[in-house]
C-alpha cells in the first residue's frame, strides 16, 4: 500500500455526499466511500451499498437501511435527532465508522458468496489499519462469509470471531422478533457505554 493509499483510507470525511467512483475488475464503479472509525470507536459493517444510497450519497437510504439508522438512535449510538438523510454524518460525527464487505453496488443481496469472501481480505486490512474497538456486522451474512462459518448467533458476541484482533458482534436481523431486537439494541447501547475514551 502506496503513502497516498494509506492516507486515502484513514482519511475521516466531514459532513456531505461520500460518493467515489473506484475502479472494479478494470471499471469504474460509482459506490459509496469508507467512512473510517476513530480508535477505539465501533466499525459497522453491512453487504454492499444500494443504488438508491450510491444515488444519495449516504448510507442506507433504502427501506431496510432507514431501519438501521432507527436502531442505532435506539440504542444511543448515533442522536436520536439525526436526519435519516444523512445519519452516516452523525455516525463519523460520533466517532464510528461504517464500511460494505463488498464495495459495488446491488439493488438486493444478490452478490455471490465468492464475491463476498473477496471482500474479507481488504476489510480485515482496513480493521488491522482503523484498530476499532469492535466491528459490529448489520446483516447475518457479511458476519458469517467474514467469520468463515455458519453462525448460530442471532445477535450479539460472536465467540471465536475476531477480524485483525478486533471481536466481533451482530446487530439483530431486519426481521427479528421485537424482543430479539429490544435485547439486541440494549446490548449494542451497554456495548458503546463501555468503549475507551477516544484516542484519534
């Protein structure tokens, strides 16, 4: 990895559209940019952009998406004032960081599983580079490609799952029972409760 590649990576955004275009088996790609954590911070990690969220700028813009962002208001990781429109601004505002197992765009979750593990080689570099505190997966298959393995875990810890030394947690499913998520969302608040004081 090149000096300018380096900084390219641990440069943290400020508020606006994180659209870039990278380039994909010799294309270009319009996708949305890494948004890295500070040390210490949390790493939220999901499958791939959609092209609504490419199209606005900012993540999770779809229906499932805006859910997320309501989640994470929930559990105090993000203010609970935060426009939907531009909740990842309010993520790097708060420290975290959010990134895709897989950088190019799909309308559903129609990526390949070997198109995914591709992906676990780069984001454990970004993880040994970002050093987060924990990742924390949004969606059960990016956790289980990156794990290596079927999970039996519905949310929270996954033991024996740790990317670059960094442990590893999953957010309840988008479907989950309210309960399920209530107990999930309280976890992920007691886990954020918990983190060290910044160190940038």
């Amino acid at each position: 990895m090149t000096p300018d590649e380096l900084t390219a990576l641990t440069a943290r955004p400020g508020p606006g559209l994180h659209r870039v275009t990278i380039a994909i088996d010799s294309r270009d790609v319009e996708t949305l940019a890494d948004l890295p954590p500070l040390r210490d911070r949390l790493l939220f990690v999901g499958l791939n952009p959609s092209p609504v969220s490419v199209s606005a700028g900012h993540y999770h813009q779809g229906r499932l998406g805006r859910s997320f962002w309501g989640r994470l208001m929930t559990a105090g990781i993000i203010p609970r004032t935060s426009a939907v429109e531009a909740a990842d601004d309010a993520l790097v505002a708060a420290g975290h960081g959010i990134t895709d197992l897989l950088r190019e765009p799909t309308a559903r979750d129609e990526a390949s599983d070997a198109a995914l593990t591709a992906g676990v080689g780069p984001l454990w570099q970004k993880i040994a580079i970002w050093r987060p505190a924990a990742v924390v997966f949004i969606y059960k298959r990016a956790a289980a490609i990156s794990a290596g393995r079927a999970l039996t875990e519905s949310w929270g810890h996954l033991p024996g799952v740790a990317l670059a030394g960094r442990p590893c947690f999953l957010m309840p499913g988008p479907y989950a029972p309210v309960e399920q998520v209530d107990e999930g969302l309280n976890f992920l608040r007691n886990l954020n409760a918990a983190l060290p004081e910044n160190r940038a």
